[in-house]
C-alpha cells in the first residue's frame, strides 16, 4: 500500500474585531440609550440601561443614538473623549471623525 498522504491544514486565519467606534462609560449616574446601525430604522445594536461605573462598547461605521441622560455619560469616540451637551435627552449620529446632532 502507498504511504499515507499528509494532510495540510490551512492555517488559522486571524480576524481582528473592528477597533471600537464608540465607548460609553457612566460616570455620574445611569443613562438609558437605544443604539442603531446608521440610522433610527437600521439594526438595533444595543438598547438598555448603563449603570454607573459600567461601560458598553459599540463597533461600526456609523450609529445613531437615542441618550436619555448624556450628562452622565463619559462618551469616546474612536478612543477620543467628545463632549455632548447634556440635561435633556438628546438624539445623535456617530460616525469615525466625531458625532453630530440627528
């Protein structure tokens, strides 16, 4: 009989994840958001309460936000700190170069 045939596997392809768009960490309370892929109708990415002293981590292109307390978040965006205006709840889009109002 012939000698067996080594097998080569492929070797294993690595897959880094998307760098973060956007790191929302409450600092001086909670804070409700609603995050969807590109606009308010796209995919639901994450949607609940943001206790204080945790953070949640966000990956994509672009993301609108619904932030009902965004005085106490400490908001970053492709690791940079921005400041949006808070004591209202506020509507916005986040994108790699910054955020804007929706």
């Amino acid at each position: 009989t012939p000698p067996a045939k080594s097998q080569k596997t492929p070797s294993a392809v690595k897959h880094r994840a998307p760098a973060a768009l956007l790191t929302l960490t409450a600092l001086r309370g909670s804070a409700l958001v609603a995050a969807h892929r590109g606009n308010a109708s796209g995919t639901l990415v994450y949607a609940g309460t943001i206790q204080k002293g945790h953070s949640v981590v966000l990956r994509g292109s672009r993301l609108w936000l619904q932030i009902d307390s965004p005085e106490n978040l400490r908001i970053q965006v492709r690791g940079k700190l921005v400041h949006v205006p808070g004591l209202k709840p506020r509507v916005i889009i986040v994108t790699p170069s910054g955020w804007r109002p929706a």
